[in-house]
C-alpha cells in the first residue's frame, strides 16, 4: 500500500482530481491510500440533481464551493472539521458494494482511539446510531476506489443549513439524499486531539505502524494533468450541473406589486419551458418574456444576467428584478 499525501490541499476540486488521476493513471497493481480536507463544499452524487438538493440561497451567501464526484450516493456538506479517506484499488471482482472490505481499517483505528464506530446499514458508519461516516465508490478500467467522510469536527449547523432546499419547490427524477442525524468523532474520542494529530493516528493504524511510510511523489507532469482534470471536470459548470437530471420547478411568490406563480422545466442545465401566472400589471405580453427566458442556465449569475437585459417592468409592472430573481432561485 503506498499513501499519496496531499499536502492538505483544502481545493476539493483538486483533490477529486487527484483521486481520478491515481485511479486512471498510476500502477493498477498497486492499493494507494490518500486522505483530504476541504474548505466549505458541498458534493452532490453522479447521478443527482444538484439545484434540488441544496439550499442555493444560503450557499451563494457563504460562498461554498459546489462540485460532484464520480461516485454515487447522496449529497454531503463538508469542511475544514471532516477528514475524508480514499482507498485506490484494482477490482477483484468482489470489491463493488463491499464496503466492509474498506471501513474496516478506518473502523479498527477509531476504536483504537476510543470510538465505538460499526458499520450500518450499506454504507455508513456510526457512533450510538448517528453516522459519523458516508461511503461510496466507482468502478472504471479494472480499478475501484472507495470513499468516505469523517465527520471529525465539522460545523454540524451548516450541514442543516446548506442541505435542505425548499422541498415543495421541485419535482425531479434525480436521486435524492436521505437525511441522517450525525455527530462529530471528536465528541466521542478517549483523549482530545486536533483533525491533523487525529490522521496522523489514522496513518499508523492503517500501515500497521511503518517506520518509513511509502509515498508516492508527483511529478510535474502529474500535477499538470490533475490541474487539467480539476478544469475539465471539478470545476465545469456542465458537470456540476448540466449532469443535473431533467427537473421541474414550481414556486409562488407574492409582492407589494402582485403575485407571480412560475413553472419551469430544465433540462441538461437549462430552462427549457416556462410558464408564468399572476396577477400583476405589466405592459407587455408575458408569454414573449417566457420565449426570451428559454435556453438561459439555471443559474444565479447567468439568471441576473438575462433579467438584466429584460425590463422587467415592462411584463411584470412594479415587480422588481431582485423580487422576480428571488421567485426563480
């Protein structure tokens, strides 16, 4: 087994692109072990709808990065307090799904340290029955890698806070994040210790105590393609959310200028039909402003964007661009 240490890289982008190019690139006879933190993100799963699982409003303001990995399962909050593990792997054949096969190190290390963590249900660990840990994994070319949380000391109200959008709102056929009750592993240690001492204890319950822990060191070519997959994936808007299935969006809003009901369906990404209904007083014909809306990201800027361009005014009389921003997003 060979560590591929990070430098505790806090950009998840780059991390995730780090874990694909290991997974793609390096010794497919070789386990690596890697561990990251991150600054504020949330993740989304491959296949879920990433404008419906988070509360976009609170996230814009606290400037959170958004991004999705390639592994399935549910949407998570995490930040500098979680410490997330990943085992490299080639696939036996019996490693999809067995998740017992990759906790298990992770499982004996915390009760080392005092933690009486046990794996429920599929893909989870937990402490008292609040989880503590998510896992999932993916499977490419003969390679596998599986993933999971560490909930060490994480800001447990901004998992509530950024996680929970208005449920009414949407209509999807994304999979949906099932909500769990978590605690943070600090709570329950047997001495104190901070996230950097606490995988740093990790390391040594998992490589059996090594003197000499083996490392892989990156080239700088290495780190150019990881820069390169960080762009072409992490941090593309169409990943993140053009990957979003097709989702319907319904929401009522009343002004002092009237009251606007919007449906819209989006596709890949992008308003695809719109329909407007209220009881305001604007000028113009709102069914021209629905045409001109069509093909717009379902996205704040590229939203603020168009608007900017319409009068508002003129279809929506004293309804004003802010207010009418606020009944999309």
């Amino acid at each position: 087994m060979i560590y591929i240490n990070n430098r505790d890289l806090l950009d998840q982008t780059l991390n995730f692109a780090i874990e694909e190019y290991a997974l793609k690139h390096l010794d497919i006879n070789e386990t690596y072990v890697m561990f990251y933190r991150m600054a504020p993100t949330v993740i989304v799963g491959r296949n879920q709808n990433t404008i419906e699982e988070l509360n976009m409003e609170y996230i814009s303001k606290q400037e959170i990065t958004v991004t999705r990995r390639l592994s399935g399962g549910g949407a998570v909050y995490n930040d500098p307090g979680n410490l997330s593990f990943s085992f490299i792997a080639k696939d036996d054949g019996d490693s999809f799904n067995n998740y017992k096969k990759f906790t298990e190190p992770v499982i004996r290390a915390l009760h080392h340290m005092g933690v009486d963590a046990t794996l429920e249900g599929r893909n989870d660990l937990t402490v008292g029955g609040k989880k503590i840990s998510g896992n999932a994994q993916f499977v490419t070319q003969g390679r596998i890698f599986s993933h999971g949380t560490l909930l060490f000391d994480v800001n447990l109200d901004n998992v509530s806070s950024a996680l929970h959008p208005d449920a009414a709102k949407f209509e999807s056929k994304g999979i949906k994040s099932v909500r769990s009750r978590v605690t943070n592993i600090r709570e329950h240690l047997a001495e104190d210790m901070n996230i950097h001492q606490f995988k740093e204890q990790l390391l040594r319950y998992i490589f059996e105590g090594e003197n000499q822990i083996p490392e892989y060191q990156f080239t700088d070519e290495d780190w150019i393609n990881i820069i390169n997959i960080a762009k072409r994936r992490y941090r593309n808007w169409d990943w993140v959310y053009g990957k979003s299935p097709e989702f319907n969006v319904r929401r009522a809003r009343r002004f002092q200028g009237g009251r606007i009901d919007l449906r819209l369906n989006v596709k890949k990404g992008f308003i695809e039909q719109m329909f407007i209904f209220g009881d305001f007083f604007g000028v113009g014909d709102v069914r021209e402003f629905e045409k001109r809306m069509i093909g717009t990201k379902y996205e704040q800027n590229a939203l603020v964007e168009k608007l900017k361009a319409l009068d508002c005014h003129y279809y929506f009389g004293k309804i004003s661009e802010e207010e009418l921003l606020s009944t999309f997003i």
